[in-house]
C-alpha cells in the first residue's frame, strides 16, 4: 500500500498560489451545492435597482474572495492539524458563495471586481499572519469576520428591492453559512479579539465596500 508523502513548505506554497490564481481569474467558482436562486423566476426590476443590486452582489463577492484568502492564508501558518482542516473546511464552503454570487452578478449583466487580486493578496497576508500568532488567535479572527460578513448582509437584504427574490435566497443562505462558521470558529477555542483589532478590521471592510461596489 502506497503512502501519500506530507507536503513540504514549498508544496503548500505552490498550492496556495495555484488557489489563490483560480480564485482571482473566476476558475473556482464551481459550488458543491446548487445556487438557492436556482427554482426561483428572474423577476423584472428597474435599471437603476438591477445596478444597485449587481453593486451589492459585486461586494458580497469580493468578500468571499477574501474569506478565500483569510482561510487559506490561516491554513498555511496554522499549528494544529485539526485547525488546519476547520479552516480548509471553512474556504471549501465559501467556494459555493463565491460561484453564487458570481452567477447572479452574470444574470444581472455586470462583473466582478477589478479589484479582487489586491483584495486576496491583502486578506492572504492577514490570514497567514493570524495563524502564526496562534490558533484560538486565528479561529478568534475567523469568528470576528463571519459576525462583521453577517451585518454587511443583513444591511444588503435590507437593500434589495421585493421582487428580487433571486438575490434574497442567495444572501440569506450565505448569512446561514457564516453564521455557523463563526460558531464553529469560537467552539475550536476561538478567543474575543481587542476592540482595535475588531475597529481596524470594520475600517477595513468599509473601503472594500465602498471601492468595489463600483469598481
């Protein structure tokens, strides 16, 4: 019987860049799980709402580029093997959001971010550094994020205009998702971060909302 060998430093560098280049260009985004939206009929919206609506969906996709990143970055310098697979469980999971988001986005006949390499690069350089400070730092910075995706979402689904229903399952689905990310996250060992560190993280997230909903 053949043994697989463990990767070495490199391997997971290598697999990481290869994830990380999927991600940027679209080629990941292929979900385990059908989109919610997938039985619900394309409702007619005004112009000006469908572009509002493509803006919100552009925002809500860069941040599961993000959480791409954030997980893989986490599992690249995380210590524990079972906080390794968590986190790889995690960006496995948030692959469905991001071909979801992606699909709608198409169906509203926009695009994607412009902006979402230099997104991932960030939030990979955050996530590996949250590993290397320590796992309940790590699962503590997971927990944080998935609570701060939750709020942007509900403020999105309170956006929406009625008849977009397509959009409304997708959002809330995700919502369900990340909701029990952040559980897991603190369950693991996940610890409360200091307030700057949740202040930097909301300025953060609030100059890739209001960059990429236009761009």
């Amino acid at each position: 019987m053949s043994s697989q060998r463990p990767y070495t430093l490199l391997d997971n560098i290598l697999i990481q860049a290869d994830q990380a280049l999927k991600t940027v260009a679209g080629k990941t985004s292929h979900s385990t799980r059908p989109s919610p939206s997938g039985e619900i009929a394309d409702a007619e919206i005004k112009r000006d709402q469908a572009k509002h609506v493509a803006g919100l969906m552009r925002i809500n996709h860069t941040g599961e580029v993000c959480a791409q990143a954030l997980y893989q970055g986490q599992a690249l310098t995380a210590r524990l093997p079972d906080v390794r697979e968590e986190m790889q469980q995690a960006a496995d999971e948030e692959v469905d959001h991001l071909a979801w988001c992606q699909l709608r986005i198409n169906e509203l006949n926009s695009h994607t971010s412009i902006l979402n390499p230099l997104f991932y690069a960030a939030s990979f350089g955050v996530g590996a550094l949250a590993g290397l400070a320590g796992d309940k730092w790590s699962l503590g910075f997971v927990a944080e994020t998935e609570r701060q995706v939750c709020k942007h979402l509900d403020s999105h689904l309170q956006q929406l205009p009625p008849e977009d229903q397509k959009s409304r399952v997708i959002l809330e689905k995700m919502k369900e998702d990340e909701e029990i990310h952040a559980v897991n996250a603190t369950r693991a060992g996940g610890c409360e971060l200091p307030f700057p560190m949740k202040k930097a993280m909301t300025l953060m997230s609030k100059v890739m909302t209001k960059t990429t909903y236009h761009l």
